[in-house]
C-alpha cells in the first residue's frame, strides 16, 4: 500500500499534467469565443459562444465562406469574427444588394432575405490578404472600413457553436 506522501506526489503529478493538457490544448488547437456583436447575424447572434480550431490553416488554406477569427489589425489587442468573401488578387464589388466577386454574382445562402447593402467597391484584394465581411452587412466594421485582411492576423477557424443549446452546432461555412 502507498504511502500518503506518495499518493499526494500522484496527485500532483496527474494535477499538473492536466492543467499543462489543457493549456496545450487552449493555445495550439482549440479555443472558447464569446460573440459582443450583432455583426454575424444571423449566423451568429449577440451571446452566442463558440469553439474555433487553430488546426484547419495548417493543412489547408483559408477558404471563401470560412468564418475566421482574427486580431483586429488596428488594434491587436481586439479579436474580430468575420465571413472570409474574397480571396487575393480577386476583385470585390457590392452593387444592387449583391456581393460581386470578379464580377460574379455571389450566392450568398447565410443571409437574410432582401438585405439592403451600401454600394462597395471595386477593389483588388492584394497577395498575402482575404477580404472579410461581417454576414450583417449593414452592422459590421469590416474590410469595406478599414481594408483587406493580411493572412498573418487570422487566429483561427470558427467550426462549432456550443451556447446557447437551442443553437448547438457545427457552423455554416
């Protein structure tokens, strides 16, 4: 039988490789965001709390219709959760209620019926950037405001709401 010094020291040891586990977990792979804004209505609503992967971007590029998490750039201290609706060197353009992506009407599913959207654009996504818009066009500080995104500031992929429960689910990408 173990003595109590040694059933403590297991104690411990398990303690603290799972605080360690967790802290692993919380800064490379999976993290916790809290939704401040009705800026990604309706897809995500003011509360709303989700899960977002640092895992997809090491496999696989960013992707048009990727929600992304990101640093503000102009103010990294702030993270933004924003559409990705162009990639680099496509021209964005919002004309008639209706994004245009190299002058392609784009299909956009996630919004709400007879959105009324301000006239944008054309502008040139440059190398190393997306363009980020929030899916409430009309409520969000986005691209349109203070340019493309550069890739280095994206943190992650929103891939699951987990709150409230009425709303659990993966995301619509």
């Amino acid at each position: 039988m173990k003595s109590n010094y040694l059933v403590w020291v297991d104690i411990l040891k398990t303690a603290l490789f799972a605080v360690l586990l967790a802290f692993v977990i919380r800064i490379f792979i999976f993290q916790p965001f809290y939704i401040p804004s009705p800026s990604m209505q309706p897809t995500l609503k003011p509360g709303d709390r989700i899960i977002a992967s640092k895992i997809p971007y090491f496999f696989n590029p960013i992707k048009v219709g990727d929600i992304v998490v990101f640093k503000f750039p102009l103010d990294t201290s702030k993270d933004y959760i924003k559409r990705v609706v162009a990639l680099e060197n496509d021209i964005v353009q919002i004309k008639n209620n209706s994004l245009y992506v190299n002058n392609k009407k784009i299909a956009e599913e996630y919004l709400p019926q007879n959105i009324e959207v301000s006239p944008f654009g054309p502008v040139k996504v440059p190398a190393g950037s997306v363009f980020v818009m929030g899916d409430n066009r009309e409520d969000s500080y986005d691209s349109r405001y203070w340019g493309p995104l550069n890739k280095k500031f994206i943190v992650s992929k929103a891939i699951f709401r987990f709150w409230p429960i009425s709303r659990i689910g993966l995301l619509r990408q």
